[in-house]
C-alpha cells in the first residue's frame, strides 16, 4: 500500500540520539565516527562501504551457500512462504547474493516494539541496496536466538498497560521449548484485548502460528514469517548441525586454547579505556546444549565439565563429540556473532546500542579466524505519538525534542516559561544580593568581626528566599493543573514506566489502532542511513 492509498497520516520528525537522553557515550562516539573508536570495527555504513563489503564477501564458499539453501528450505517446511521470500532463499545460492542481517530472542507474541523495529529496517535496508547495486542480490535476514536460555526475558509481553505472561516449565534453550502450555496466553490476550475485527485477526494470527507449531522456535518463524515473508525476509535458526559444521575449527580452538577468550580479552582492555564492557568473555565461550539444558562449559584439570549436568568428558571424548555432535555445542553471546558471520554472506548486522558494544569487543576475534568484520548499523528507534497524545502535545505547546526530558522537569520549564515566573525572582535575588554587599562594606568600616555575621544573614537568607521560590513554584503548579494533568498524561503514554516506548509496548496496541498499514508506515519510515531518533505522529 503506497502513501497515497493511507487511511492514517503520520508527520515524522527527528531528534538527535543525544538529545534524547536514553543513549551512552560508546553509541554516541560511534555515530559522530570518533577516531578513537574507530580500530573496533571495520568502516562506518555508507554506501562505498557497502559495495566494499559486496568485494570481499564475493569469495564466499559455494559450499556454504548450499548448505544454507538446504537448511532453510528443510526450516520452511510446513510453511506457507511467500514468491519473494522463496526468490530469496533461491537468490543466495548466487554468488552476486549478500544478506543484511539483524537477530533477536524468541519473546512471547514477539514481546517489545523494537523486535519489529530491527526486522523492519534490514527490510529497507535490502530494498535500498537493492536500488543502488542493480547487479547484486540482498536478502534481509532474521536469525532467532534460539539458544538463548534465559526464559524470564521471552515469557511475556506488555500489551494495553498490563501483562500477558507464558508459564510453562523451562531449563532448555527456549527454542527448544514445548508450547503445551501457550493456549492459555493466547487466552489470557484475547479476554484482554476483547472484542472486533482487528482483534479476531489478531487471536487467529496467534492461534495458527502457535498451535501449528511443536517449539516456541517454530512459532516464531511462522508468526515473522507471517508479518514479513511478503517483504522477502527469510529467518534462519543456526541450531542445525549442517550449520555447525563449519564451526568446528573455531569450537576447537576454543576448547584446547581458549583462543576466543584472548582475543576477546585483548580488544576489551583496549576497549575498557574509554568505554565500560558490554559482557565479558570466559575461558571457554561455549555451552553444551541436550534437549533438557543448556550448560557452560570449563576446564576443571584435564576434564571438561558441563556446569549444572552430570556431562564429564575427557579432551578425546569432547572432541569425538564435537566431531560427530557439533549440534551439540552453543556460542555465547560473544562467540555468537563469529558464527553468525561464518554461516552468511553478510555485509552488515543492525541491532540495538547494548548488541553493538559487545560487537565492538570482537574486531580481533574475527581478526584471529580471517572473518570478514561486517558493518554494524544502530537499529532505527521510533516514537509513536497517536491523534490522543498529539492533541495534548498540541495544547501544552511542547516542542518534540521536548517530549525526551521528564515530566517534573517539562512542568517547572513551562510553568516558568508562561509567567516569566523566574525572571521576576531573579530580580529579588539580585537586590538581596546588593543589599548584603554593601553591609559588607558597613562591617568593614565600623567592626571588622561583623563579616561573619553578615556572611551567616547572606547565607540564611537566600537559603530563605530559595525555600519561597520553591513553595511559589509548588503554587504555581497548582494553578497550571490541566498543563500539568496533560503532561503526565503525554509521559505515561509515550514513556511507560519510564522507558522508551520501544522496549515496553508491544505491536499488538499498535495493530488494533492502524491494522496492517503500522507494518508498512514502520518500514517506510526505517532509514539505515539517517542516524537519528524517528517520531511519528498521527495527524
């Protein structure tokens, strides 16, 4: 649906990532290309850059692209997959073919707003590219975190100022987990969100996807594939063994010479100079992964021990096992990403400010196994501002940079600002100020001990005159009350619980006020290359 066709308008303005507020230093230095940053990774996104990376990711494996193929065409069986996402599985057996690629946990119903956020962008950014460079393929590319076990960061959602939660029993890689228990979930949002068309669409959406599916991995991929296989997405699960595969060299250098970890090591201490760690690497940056856990592995003597498992294994054993079980062996977070890039032809990862610092941790590692580096792009970040909260923007007269600072600081500033409230205190001071110089200069020609008293009276009374202006302020705030009311209100809708509205809300309230244009406005309006905060509001 093209912008002419909207039933919704929505103004888009933008905001400096600095003048928001919700952005560290280390993000900051990398969007104005810092020198200092720049030896932790390899070119900032433009697009010479990327027909540079289009140069050097050409010598990617044959090999590995069938291995790909054959994998995600075995991870789409049983789905109904679009023409465009099926030209993009066929398109990367090409060697003119590259990905863009962006990833995320398996959460509930897809739990926060910027899990779309990140799919949208790597949509448009494969869309332009595409523009630009006619002779090449670029396939968006969603890889799920199905090894992930952290099960309280993916069991619910916030949707309409409550939570739906998933209660069912876990230990395993949440990929891995049964969905006997989801029904209920899946219940528990349809009393919330009640009843009308939107709403039933959505609870059918939830039903196919969920009930059709064995893993909370499979559902995933059939609800992604659902919103965005039209759009030629295509969603790998690196938990396969054919995949894995390629791994096994770097799995063992690992095992026998921790070589991950010194890597790691060194770029962080660089790192650590100017900037704090993200996450910190261990000896042995693995797991080992069954069916019932995920468990860290370390060197305890000669042996390899499966922390939290009865699993011991001799260095034969555990490379016997990795030999014919490389399934059975998980990266973390910080191994990730080297895998990620071994499997792909990929030119660039996007993803949030907390995934790329611990990119940045990495350079040397993919340094150490001749991987090309890819580029890393922040993920768009958007504020929805709907026709009720835009109104009330309106009669506070707020500016959009504004809506970024809290409410308690927004209310002083106006109240302030509409009755010239400070300027006329300021005055008060100033003459107070006056008074105590010259009786300074009085002490001076009568007793040269009086200093102190007056010093003491200064002091008293412009602590005095502060506390006044504290309670005329309080006052005036009771006065302004529909300025403050509307405030708070705009503070609670755009900032739940004081977050950005990305990582609290879930699409599912976004859907029940737009319907299927919020996908398309959101893809529309994902630019890779504007590095700037995006606020879209109804008109």
């Amino acid at each position: 649906m093209g912008e002419e066709n909207r039933t919704i308008l929505f103004q888009k303005n933008t905001v400096e990532y600095a003048d928001t507020s919700y952005f560290g230093k280390l993000i900051l230095d990398y969007l104005g290309e810092k020198e200092e940053l720049k030896p932790f990774y390899n070119g900032f996104p433009s697009l010479k850059e990327f027909e540079l990376r289009m140069q050097g990711r050409s010598s990617f494996p044959d090999s590995q692209r069938k291995v790909l193929h054959e994998v995600l065409q075995d991870q789409y069986k049983g789905l109904e997959i679009s023409s465009k996402s099926s030209d993009s599985m066929h398109k990367l057996l090409s060697s003119n073919s590259f990905t863009v690629a962006t990833g995320h946990q398996l959460c509930l119903f897809t739990g926060p707003l910027y899990f779309l956020y990140k799919i949208a962008g790597i949509i448009r950014q494969a869309e332009e590219l595409n523009k630009v460079f006619p002779a090449s393929h670029i396939v968006p590319v969603f890889w799920m975190a199905t090894e992930d076990h952290d099960f309280e960061e993916v069991n619910h959602a916030h949707i309409q100022a409550s939570t739906v939660q998933w209660e069912t029993e876990s230990g395993a890689a949440v990929g891995k987990l049964l969905l006997k228990d989801v029904q209920k979930s899946i219940q528990d949002l349809s009393n919330l969100i009640g009843i009308g068309d939107r709403q039933n669409e959505l609870i059918q959406l939830f039903k196919r996807c969920y009930k059709s599916s064995n893993t909370l991995a499979q559902a995933t991929r059939a609800l992604v594939n659902e919103l965005f296989g039209e759009y030629g997405l295509l969603i790998v699960d690196g938990d396969d063994a054919r995949l894995k595969r390629s791994m096994i060299p770097v799995f063992r250098s690992e095992l026998e010479t921790n070589t991950g970890f010194k890597a790691i090591e060194k770029q962080s201490e660089k790192l650590s100079a100017q900037y704090s760690s993200q996450a910190y690497p261990r000896e042995i940056n693995l797991f080992y992964l069954t069916s019932n856990g995920r468990f860290r592995l370390e060197k305890n003597g000669d042996s390899f021990v499966a922390l939290g498992s009865d699993f011991v294994f001799t260095p034969k054993e555990i490379f016997d096992e990795l030999e014919h079980f490389p399934e059975r062996f998980s990266p973390n977070v910080l191994l990730r990403p080297l895998y990620q890039e071994t499997i792909l032809p990929n030119l660039a990862y996007t993803g949030g400010g907390g995934e790329l610092a611990y990119w940045f941790q990495l350079k040397e590692l993919f340094d150490q196994f001749e991987t090309p580096f890819p580029l890393l792009l922040l993920r768009n970040s958007f504020l929805w501002i709907q026709k009720s909260a835009a109104k009330k923007r309106q009669k506070a007269k707020l500016h959009i940079e504004e809506l970024f600072k809290s409410s308690n600081e927004l209310i002083e500033n106006k109240i302030k600002e509409d009755s010239n409230f400070d300027f006329r205190l300021s005055q008060y001071v100033e003459r107070l100020e006056l008074i105590f110089d010259e009786l300074g200069e009085l002490s001076l020609e009568t007793d040269m001990s009086m200093q102190t008293a007056v010093a003491a009276q200064r002091q008293k009374q412009m602590k005095g005159l502060d506390n006044l202006k504290k309670k005329l302020l309080r006052a005036e705030k009771r006065k302004a009350n529909d300025l403050v009311s509307r405030i708070e209100c705009l503070e609670k809708a755009l900032f739940p619980k004081g977050q950005l509205q990305e990582r609290y809300a879930n699409w599912v309230d976004f859907y029940l006020a737009y319907g299927s244009e919020f996908i398309e406005v959101l893809i529309e309006n994902s630019d890779f290359l504007n590095f700037k905060f995006s606020v879209l509001e109804e008109q």
